[in-house]
C-alpha cells in the first residue's frame, strides 16, 4: 500500500538514512512532491518495504551463523595456507644465511684492503694471520 512518508519517515521505513531517500528522489528512483511548506513527501509503499528489511535482516543473521561452518570447512585452506607461509619462510632463511655469508666476505674483504694500507709489516702480518691471506 503507498503511503506518503516525509524524507524522515521514508527512511526509516526504508532502512535507510533521509540523505539516501534524497539521493533516490535526485535519481529519478523515487516518487515524491513538495508540499505547502516545501517539504519533500516521498510515495513509499510500505508493506513491501518491510517485507525487504524482513529478509536483509534473515540474511544478516544467516551470514552471522556462517562463519561457524565457515571455520570447520576451511580447515583444509588453512592447512594450504600455512604450507605456504613454511616454504616462504624456509626461502627467507635461505636468503637471511647468504646475505649473512656476503657479510662476512665483505668483512673480509674491508680486512684485507685495511691490511694493505697499513704501513707497519708486523700489522699487516698480524692482519694475514688473523684472516689467512700472505704477508
């Protein structure tokens, strides 16, 4: 049954804010006039109105159920999941030990270019004992 509601009451009826309703009204969506005092009243047919936010609100509490059977059935995915998460894990390793070794080459090498531009010999030969290079 249409009634007319103002922007207030159509909302509410709606489900939705009265900002929407206008939006609805600017769109062409919605029938609605001004009346004497320049107030919108908007054409709303009530009973299918609420037999709409009826069955929003049953899908609401349908997908809030959902996540209970969600959890058992995705058990598998998160088995899948955590696979992944290992391997990506065992791969940052991997690159962790060799930036690890390339650190302690560059060391080295920094060692050794130090040990060349001293100008003592006993230095630069403490400094070829302690890094295994010659004299």
């Amino acid at each position: 049954m249409l009634e007319q509601l103002t922007l207030i009451e159509a909302g509410q009826a709606l489900g939705i804010s009265p900002d929407a309703v206008r939006m609805r009204i600017k769109r062409g969506s919605m029938q609605a006039e001004k009346d004497a005092e320049g107030r919108w009243l908007v054409w709303v047919d009530v009973e299918q109105a609420a037999a709409e936010r009826e069955v929003e609100r049953e899908a609401k509490q349908a997908e809030e159920r959902e996540p209970e059977r969600e959890g058992e059935l995705s058990a598998e995915a998160l088995r899948a999941r955590i696979g992944i998460l290992e391997a990506r894990l065992e791969e940052l390793r991997e690159e962790r030990d060799f930036l690890r070794s390339q650190l302690n080459n560059l060391t080295f090498a920094r060692g050794m270019e130090a040990q060349r531009a001293l100008p003592n010999p006993a230095r630069r030969s403490w400094w070829a004992r302690l890094f295994g290079g010659s004299a």
